[in-house]
C-alpha cells in the first residue's frame, strides 16, 4: 500500500503504481512522435535565402523580440523545472527534450532578426546581456502546479506566435512565416504532453487536481514578464495589435483546456471554493 504522506508530497508515486504507462508511457509516445514526424533544425529547416530586409512593421518585429525574450530564460526553466521534477522519471526525460526544442525558439528567432537585418548581431548581445542578468524564480512550488501552469503557459504561447503570424503573413517573408509556424506546432505538441499528464493527475486525484487547476488559475500570469526590460511597453503592443489579452486567454486557452480536460466551469467553481478555504 502507498504511504499517504508520500502521495501528498509525490503525487507521481500514485500515478505510476495505479496507471498503465503513466508518465514514461506518455514521454516515449511523444519522443516517437517527435523523432519520426517533428524535428527541424535551424540550418536547413528555414528558407532563409527568402528573408525580407524591411518588408514586416516595427511593431511587429519588437513583439517578435519579446517573445524571443520570454524564450530566453530557458536556463531557469530548464534547471528549476527539472530540478522540482528529478524523482519523476517521465516527466523529467520530458522535461529534457522540452528544452532541447525551445532552445530551438530563441535561436531561429535570433538569426531572423540578424539576417532581416532589423537587429545588428551587437545589439541581439546587449540584449542577451540584460536578459541573462536577470533570473525567472518558480510560480508554484509544487510539481502539480506547475505542470497545470505548464499546460495552460504553452497553449497561451502558441495562441501568442499564431496571432502573429496573422499579422506578419502579408510582408510576405517565407523564412519567418515558416519559423513562426514550427515554434507553434512545438508549442502545441507541448501544451497536448501537459493536458495528458493533469488527465493523469486527475484520475489518481481528481478533487485535488481540479483545487489546484483553479488556484493556478487565479494566479496564472506569463512567465518572466517582470524580468524583461520594458515588458510595459512590450505587452502593451501585444494587446494593441489583438495578439494576446485577457478576453483571449479565456475564450483560446481556458475554455479549450477545460474542455480537454473534461473539467466544466461548476467542478472548476468547487474546486476555486476549495482552494480559497
Ligand atoms: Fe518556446
Ligand atoms: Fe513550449
């Protein structure tokens, strides 16, 4: 029999003894997947002999360079995300191909913005300076938190770079519609691993799950926004040009979560009086 203390602690301890496959089961079918029908690589994965010097608007390529922001703060995500989850061993070989391909984020962008020659490669390390001076700290404590946090942070940012590449379509430049668009199917395939690993979290411990679904939620921000220099400015563009905002997370991330999730708007109302008790 499980010890109780341990599966309050470790709710992965009960996930792995009372499912099939668990965790590992759903890595190894996303590493398959990945391997055989996924990857890219920067060098040849992009028609760069079709980038366009100054056909996409300011506007745009400065939220470009914020999402670009976001994505480099890999270091901390990687190393604290994998830290919390060491003991899960699914969820941290995840964990490790998840950083393998957003390593990928920052660096397609960052050569667009180099070779569009909208940023000089001096002023892509001023800003990296800045950025890696500054260090993104853990939202939740616990593994379950930021695994819900996890999966509703993917499907906000892959709403985010689809939303521009609406935008950015008409300066017709193939190389970064094409990089736009293999970071959100990235971000798709990720935010899916996540809502399969709550569904886990949900039959070993549904009331639980669903407490913790929505004290996420009341504090769900995007991640490192504080760090980012002139993110004020940075997410006001965002909202202006329609990209991402309140009215979006909730009728483009929430609502199709809840829906995979098979969690309705009354359980999630429990579990939110529950969670402030
Ligand atoms: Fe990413
Ligand atoms: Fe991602």
């Amino acid at each position: 029999m499980l010890d109780p203390a341990l599966a309050v602690t470790n709710p992965e301890a009960t996930i792995s003894a009372t499912a099939p496959g668990g965790f590992r089961g759903l890595y190894r079918a996303f590493f398959d997947h990945a391997e055989k029908k996924r990857r890219w690589n920067v060098v040849d994965g992009i028609p760069w002999d079709q980038v366009k010097h100054q056909a996409v608007d300011e506007d745009l390529v400065e939220i470009l360079e914020a999402f670009y922001s976001v994505e480099m703060y890999l270091p901390d995500y990687s190393a604290k995300l994998i830290a919390l989850n060491r003991q899960n061993h699914g969820m941290a070989w995840f964990l490790t191909n998840w950083c393998y391909e957003e390593s990928k984020h920052a660096m397609v962008i960052e050569e667009w913005l180099i070779r569009s020659g909208r940023r000089t490669p001096q002023q892509m390390e001023q800003l990296n300076d800045r950025l890696l001076a500054g260090e993104w700290q853990l939202p939740f404590t616990s593994t379950r938190r930021m695994l819900i946090y996890s999966m509703m942070q993917e499907l906000a940012t892959q709403l985010n770079y689809v939303n521009l590449s609406k935008l950015t379509a008409p300066a017709g430049d193939a190389a970064l519609q094409k990089l736009i668009l293999l970071i959100a199917s990235d971000e798709g395939l990720h935010h899916k691993m996540f809502v399969d690993c709550v569904k886990e979290h949900l039959n070993a411990d549904r009331a639980g799950t669903v407490e913790d679904l929505a004290y996420v939620l009341q504090h769900f921000a995007m991640p490192a926004h504080d760090q980012i220099p002139d993110w004020k400015r940075k997410g006001e563009l965002i909202e202006r040009h329609r990209i991402y905002g309140g009215r979006q997370f909730v009728t483009r991330v929430l609502v199709p979560t809840l829906k995979s999730l098979e969690v309705d708007r009354k359980e999630l109302q429990i579990g939110r009086a529950r969670s402030d008790s």
